[in-house]
C-alpha cells in the first residue's frame, strides 16, 4: 500500500540497508563519495533522495557540509538514527519540486533514483529544480542504469536481474511509454511476500535534453564511478552536467 512516504514506507525503511548491502559496501560507496568531494571543491552539496544516508554520510565526515531532500520521513529517520544523522540537513518532500537553503556546489542522485520520478514532467522539473540550487559551475551528478531493452525479444517485457533460493527480482517494461516497474518476491520462513515500485526509464541523451532546458552542459560522463569510459555495452552511466551562467 502507498501511503505519505510513497513506496519507501515503513515496512521497506527498516530493511533497506540490509536488502542492498552491496551497495554499502566501501567499493560501491568510496569512488562515488571521492568525486562528490571534488566536485563540492570545499561547497555545500544536496542529494535528492537521501534515504538512510548511504553516500551522504560518509561525504558528511569529509568535512562537507551535505543537504538532502527526500519524500520518506520513515528513511529519514533511520538516517537521523545513526552516528552523524544530526550532520546532515534534510527537507522531506518531493525532489522534483521541494526546495533545500541556500545553494550548492554540487547536487547530485545516485543508484537510478532519478527513475523514482515516473513522468517525463517531473524529471525536466526536477532538472529546472537542481539548476534553481547550483552556484553559477555548479555540478548535477546522475547514476543511473542503462535501459536493458536489448534483453528483451519480440514480445517480451519481463527481464530478471536476482534469482536466488529466496528472493526473485525481476523488471518488466512498457516500450511505449517508458514505464518499468521492479517487483521483488521473497520467501522466508515458508511465508511469501511480493513488492513492487513504478520506474520511468530514461536514455542518456534525453538527460541531455533535459539538463540543456535546465540551462546546463553536459561536462562528462562514464561507465561508472572509477570513471571507466562509457560505451555502447555499459550498463549505467554516471554523468556530470554543469550549470552555465548565473
């Protein structure tokens, strides 16, 4: 059920970290944390969709002063739980449209939840957004996936990406209008339980688009956090935008 958090309730908060522990691992967190802190260059940053804190912590205790925004009060609160929570500034709303104090050197949306946002309209919204809180240079950070259509044959919308002895976790897309969703079905202790979230994928020419109605330039963009060069085979892009003039 959906209710004020979205579909990162309560039920989905307390078991975030521990269902995507990779990701909080230090060789998922580090490289990301490491260009963030030079793109910050000594600046305020915000992240859109702050959840429990995984990037925003660590670059917290670099010295940099982060703000996040994110429509979970249950993720917020766990992020506020733990040691240095307090560090880190965060405005619960709609990363589209809420606004945080002040301005920023670098913003930046990490692990595809630019795709939390299930409509053309609010992705553009939510690039005139950032540029409203860059400094003039100021940086727009998106990691995001690669959409897998190449996996799907004719006639085919579902593409698995977990299958293990209790947990399946698949995709399904509408090529139509861009709609995906992510459904996750687990088995513990004989019991089932099946959770699904909304996506709208996006290709990394249309966030060019977007991020240029936005008034920012597309600066770089890599494979990954390593800066590995992106090609026609990557499977996700980590992209930087700056914004122009004042």
């Amino acid at each position: 059920m959906i209710d004020e958090d979205g579909y990162f309730g309560e039920t989905v908060a307390a078991t975030y970290d521990e269902s995507s522990a990779e990701m909080f691992a230090a060789q998922a967190v580090e490289p990301a944390v490491d260009l963030l802190e030079r793109l910050a260059g000594g600046g305020r940053a915000l992240e859109l969709g702050v959840g429990t804190g995984r990037i925003a912590l660590p670059l917290a205790r670099r010295g940099v002063e982060v703000h996040g925004i994110d429509l979970s009060r249950a993720m917020v609160q766990r992020l506020r739980a733990k040691p240095g929570g307090d560090a880190v500034k965060v405005v619960v709303g709609d990363f589209a449209t809420a606004r945080a104090p002040g301005t920023f050197s670098v913003a930046y949306l990490v692990f595809n939840t630019i795709m939390n946002l299930t409509t053309q309209d609010a992705q553009v919204d939510c690039f005139r957004n950032v540029a409203a809180h860059l400094e003039p240079g100021g940086t727009f950070v998106v990691e995001v996936m690669v959409p897998e259509l190449r996996k799907l044959p004719p006639g085919q919308t579902t593409v698995p990406f977990h299958v293990g002895d209790n947990r399946l976790g698949f995709d399904t897309y509408d090529l139509a209008t861009q709609a995906m969703s992510s459904h996750h079905v687990r088995v513990e202790d004989g019991r089932g339980s099946f959770w699904s979230v909304p996506f709208r994928y996006v290709w990394p020419a249309e966030l060019d688009l977007m991020a240029r109605l936005a008034g920012m330039r597309l600066r770089e963009r890599w494979a990954d956090w390593g800066r590995e060069p992106f090609t026609g085979d990557s499977g996700k892009h980590v992209s930087v935008w700056e914004k122009v003039g004042g």
